[in-house]
C-alpha cells in the first residue's frame, strides 16, 4: 500500500503492521510531520506522472463487515450457542437444542484457489494434443536435420543403437571429403584388347555409413595434360544394388575396379576424385 505526506508531497510505500500502533497515525521521515496515513491510502500508484494521490474522507459512518468466515466458541459452558441460521419460534417455545453441539474450533479455511482442482477429461485430451504436436514438430526438425545428426561424432552412434534395436535403417549421409585413397593400380585388360583395367582401394574415415561416390578418373601424360577423363556412377563399379543400398559403412575399406578406354602410349598419369 502506499501513502502521501502532505506537506511535502513525499510517497511512501507502507506495510498494513506500520498503521497499527498509531491508529494509522505515521510520521514523515523527511519532513517530520505527523499524519493520517489513511488519509491517501492506496494500494497502487496512479500513472507518472502525478502531483498527489486521491484522498479518503475520515469522517463517515464505518463500513459494515459483512462476511463472516469464522466465529470462535463461547469460553463459558453455561451459555448455550445459538446457531446463527436458527429461525425465531413464532409460538414462543424455545427450540430444542443438542447438547453435543458442533465443534468448529478445529476447523481450517482454505483458500479457493489453493484448493485441488480435479483434471477433467478436456485437461487430458488437451495436454495429450500439445504433447503429440511438439513430438512431431520434434519429429519434423528433427527428419530436416537428420544429415547433421546421423554425422554428430555424439548423436550418431546413440541414433544407429535406436535403429539396430528397432530393425531400422538409417538414411545414408554422403561426405566425399572423408573418403581416402589407399591403394591404385593400372593394368591392361585381360579381356579387352584396347581397354585399361584401373583398381582403387578407398576407406571411409566417417563414423557413419555413406552412399558409393560418383568417382571421377582422369588420365594424363607426362605434361599433366589431360587425354582422358569419365565419370563412374555408383552402379557402374557396384553391380549388386543391395550392396548400393546398404552404402559404405563407417569405417569399412572397398575395392573399386573400374573399365577404361586406352587412350595409348601417352597416358603416364591418373588421377581419383570423389564427388
């Protein structure tokens, strides 16, 4: 609550204890004046900015007090309670009254609302809806996102757990930087009298699975001028699709052999690239 001294306008911020010794009688800290607190009593400020604060009339009829919430019980045995819904007795006999009579001095008040409120089926049905909702836009980012978290050093290796325990699969993340070249060799073909047989070893550093990469070959002489170059997709060096479907698992060595074209004497060099 809040007060206002009125010679030198000064507001003051009052707990309802500090208006009880005096009658609210309080005195100003900064002008030393003695006043009725009550006078501008309120309990919130009016919008700033602002001069004084509404004052109260001191000197009407007092207010009644019309809800009743607890009534202690007569200290004297002798006198009888009188209920306070007993209707008068138009006849002029008095009532009977019990001798056992109600006991309320153990009774609690409690607020109404801190009572319990009991969930209805609305409450239910709608925290099932908002949960369903957020666990699929949950689902959504999630499936959005999903190169970025099968690759996490961290949530990788908990989602492949999830899926070997469900039977699932997850989908391949592809990351050419993260294939290396072990091994390469160049030799004429057995069959082919003009054709080059070209064997590459590759390893996957990831710790994830990733689809076969579209390998680039590039033959060249002994200037670094380029003869020759192909493109092999996945399915011209992989023949087994089951084999393409699964990918090249995380950390796992492949070999590669690839058919070429001998573009003759003058190619010296060659070169792998991964895309």
């Amino acid at each position: 609550m809040y007060t206002q001294c009125p010679e030198c306008l000064t507001v003051y911020k009052l707990e309802a204890e500090l208006l009880v010794p005096a009658c609210g009688c309080v005195r100003c800290s900064h002008c030393e004046t003695v006043f009725n607190a009550l006078g501008t009593l309120a309990a919130q400020l009016p919008p700033e900015p602002f001069t004084r604060l509404t004052e109260h009339a001191l000197d009407r009829d007092p207010p009644l007090a019309g809800v009743a919430v607890f009534r202690p019980r007569p200290a004297t045995e002798d006198v009888a309670p009188t209920p306070l819904d007993e209707p008068a007795n138009t006849d002029g006999d008095a009532f009977d009254t019990h001798d056992d009579a109600e006991d309320f001095s153990q009774l609690t008040f409690t607020p109404r609302f801190a009572k319990p409120r009991r969930r209805s089926w609305r409450t239910a049905a709608w925290v099932l809806v908002c949960t369903t909702l957020v666990l699929g836009l949950g689902a959504q980012l999630a499936w959005a996102k999903r190169d970025v978290l099968i690759a996490d050093a961290t949530v990788g290796p908990i989602l492949a757990s999830a899926c070997d325990a469900l039977g699932c699969r997850l989908p391949l993340v592809s990351a050419p930087s993260q294939l290396r070249l072990l091994a390469r060799d160049v030799e004429q073909h057995p069959s082919v009298q003009d054709g080059l047989l070209i064997t590459a070893s590759v390893h996957n550093d990831a710790a994830f699975a990733q689809p076969y990469p579209v390998v680039t070959i590039v033959l060249s002489d002994a200037n670094g001028q380029r003869l020759a170059m192909r493109r092999f997709q996945p399915e011209d060096y992989v023949g087994d699709a089951a084999i393409r479907a699964r990918g090249l698992a995380g950390g796992a060595t492949t070999a590669m052999v690839f058919e070429v074209q001998d573009p003759g004497q003058r190619a010296v060099a060659f070169a792998f690239s991964f895309d």
